[in-house]
C-alpha cells in the first residue's frame, strides 16, 4: 500500500448543503493534498453546492435513479462502476448509499466503510425496514464510522468494528473575511448585536422556539436582530411560514442558504442552534463547529452529541428544559455581558483548534482506510 495509490470510491447521494456533505468535502480537500490516493465520487444526483470541489479535480461519476424509490438499478450501475474503477475501499455516506453497495462489496470482496451514522436520533424502531437495512448494513461493513458517541448509542452497530471520528473544520474558511460593515449591510442587519441559526428548515431544526424566542427578545430590546439560515431541500412550507410570521418584525429575519454563510457567522454576537429533540438528535453539528471557529458564544439545546462540543457555562450554554421565556432572559444576559461572550467565544475557539481540526479528522479516516484495506 505504501507504494501505490489507495483508490477509495466514495459513494454520497448528492453534494447539496448538509453537514455529511459538507464534511465528505472537507474529507476530499484533505486526502487530495496528500496525493497518496485515487479517489472517484458516487453520487445517484447531480446536485454540487460546494464550489470548491470542482478546484479538487476528483473525478465523479453520476449514476441516476431510473425511479424515486426502491431502484433496484443502483446495485447494478454500482456494480459496473466498481469493475471499471477497481477500487481498494468502498466509503458510503448514508444508508441507503450503504445498502446499494453490499452487492459490490460481496461480489468483488471490497472492504466497506460505512458512514451512515450522522445523526443521534432519540428513537429507533426495532422492526422498521430501515432498522432491517441497517442490521445488513453492519453486518457486511468493515468499519462503522460515527461522527458522535451518542450517533453509536442511537444505532448500537457492533461496537468491535465501530469508531467515532469527529469532524474536522478547515480553518482556513474562516480567515480573510469580509469587513463587519459591509456584511451587515448585505444582509440588511442594522443592529449593534445579531442571534444568527443556521440550520435548515426542516422537521430536524425547532425553528419555531428560535422564532418564539425572538419575538420575546425583540419586544423588549430594539438593538438586536435575529437571523435564521439555511436550505429548505424539497419543502419550502416551514421556510415561508416563518417568513409570514415575522413579515411585521424587521428584527427577525429569514433567509435561504447563502455561501457566505462565514461571513455572516463573524459579524453574530451568538450563534444558536435549536433541534427538535422530539424526532431528532445532532452528530457533531457543523454549524456549532463554525460558530466556535469564529469564536462565538453558543447556544443550543441538548440533543444527540451536542454535549459532546458545547461545554455549557464554557463554550457557551446547553439547553436543557427551558422554557422560551428562560432562553431569552439567558440570551439578553448574554447580549449585555460582553466578557463572558469573549471567553466563552475563546474557549471555544481552544476547543476546535484542540479537537476539530480538518488535519485531525483526515488523520483519523487514514488510520481507518489502513485498517481496512490491510485486515
């Protein structure tokens, strides 16, 4: 191995905005400056929202799906591809993307990466055709691979042949930004201080305690804007809703996904991030990491592995049962004590350079393909 390339086809859904997305690039970048591997991607949609991976010149192949749902057709397209590419390692990136790959792991005996494990979801269904998916998704992966601990307690995958990585933010993203005013302007905040979430508008975010909140905060302070942000994938019904409900408040704002999203996040006061607790609990949020990278206060609820990166009363505050009134006390606290948005921004900052770097997760994914590929 070390003296020939280590081809891996990686095999995603798409590379639309979300946390997976936004690491498997990350991923790439990394392993591309090492020049040890040749890599193709997979993807079953043509849909790219990361510019910078067309500047990686990584080959990618688009197998489309003949139906929505249940495309028998994926196993066979994969199939050929892996014949032609003749790859060291398969790395999935979802369980669906996982469970198309058994064939080709089987047929040709390619070891299997699995990283299907995003999330921490409070409740699994023992007898669900997913749970049945991912049960034959474990059994024949070589490596299972959580981006939290708690993402491993949700899905109990066998514990001999699982590793948490947690992700890795490139810091050079957030250097070289924008001057504070001119951002303010584009965004159209006219505030000295900004809430800003960035997540997207789906059942996954509790955007309506990040909206009921703000209307609390903006009855009583006019020196604070809100901002959410985020995509609304294929329904927008939440997004505009929100829009509709804050069309008479110019302090709450709502906006689609912007690639400037740095930016923005340099020019907030604190950064939030509100899950539905109910349906689902976070990896390691990427937009938590950002926050702390651009050493900003956080606050969000505990769901899944958020305890695992916001230390609260040091990074910034972990939610727990408060009511929407109690957020917003602890939010204008926040606003009003300078000092403490400093060193819990710091902290925090220690922290990602400490543990969330793109240098360290690429160490450990390389551990991983060594492993696989060599047992």
């Amino acid at each position: 191995m070390e003296r020939r390339k280590v081809r891996i086809l990686f095999f995603i859904g798409s590379l639309c905005s979300g946390g997976k997305e936004r690491r498997l690039v990350e991923l790439l970048s990394y392993l591309k400056n090492k020049e040890a591997y040749e890599m193709l991607l997979v993807m079953t949609r043509d849909e790219i929202h990361y510019p910078e991976f067309y500047k990686l010149n990584i080959p990618k192949v688009v197998i489309k799906k003949s139906f929505k749902k249940n495309d028998i057709s994926i196993f066979f397209k994969l199939y050929s591809t892996c014949i032609k590419f003749k790859p060291h390692l398969i790395h999935t990136w979802g369980r669906i993307q996982s469970f198309y790959a058994l064939p080709s792991v089987l047929g040709k005996k390619i070891p299997l990466v699995n990283s299907q494990i995003t999330a921490a979801p409070p409740r699994l269904s023992p007898w669900s055709l997913n749970k049945f998916i991912d049960r034959l998704n474990f059994i024949y992966s070589k490596v299972i691979l959580s981006n939290s601990k708690a993402g491993l307690k949700s899905y109990r995958p066998p514990l001999e042949k699982s590793r948490v990585i947690y992700n890795g933010i490139n810091l050079g993203r957030v250097v070289n930004l924008p001057d504070e005013q001119l951002v303010k302007s584009s965004f159209g905040i006219k505030t000295p201080y900004t809430v800003l979430m960035v997540a997207s508008y789906t059942q996954n975010k509790n955007y309506l305690l990040f909206h009921e909140v703000a209307t609390l905060v903006t009855k009583e302070r006019s020196d604070i804007t809100f901002i959410g942000v985020g995509g609304c994938l294929d329904d927008d019904n939440l997004f505009k809703s929100l829009k509709a409900a804050s069309v008479n408040n110019g302090q709450i704002l709502f906006l689609e996904r912007t690639p400037d999203v740095e930016a923005l996040i340099s020019v907030c006061s604190i950064g939030v991030l509100f899950s539905n607790k109910v349906v689902h609990g976070e990896g390691i949020s990427n937009a938590i990491m950002e926050y702390m990278a651009l050493a900003k206060p956080v606050i969000a609820n505990d769901a899944g592995g958020t305890s695992e990166i916001l230390i609260d009363d040091v990074t910034g505050f972990l939610i727990k049962d408060e009511s929407p009134r109690q957020i917003s006390r602890l939010m204008i606290d926040l606003i009003d004590d300078e000092d403490r948005r400093k060193k819990f921004g710091n902290a925090g900052r220690m922290m990602i350079e400490k543990y969330f770097t793109i240098d360290k997760m690429g160490f450990e994914f390389e551990k991983v393909y060594m492993e696989a590929a060599t047992t």
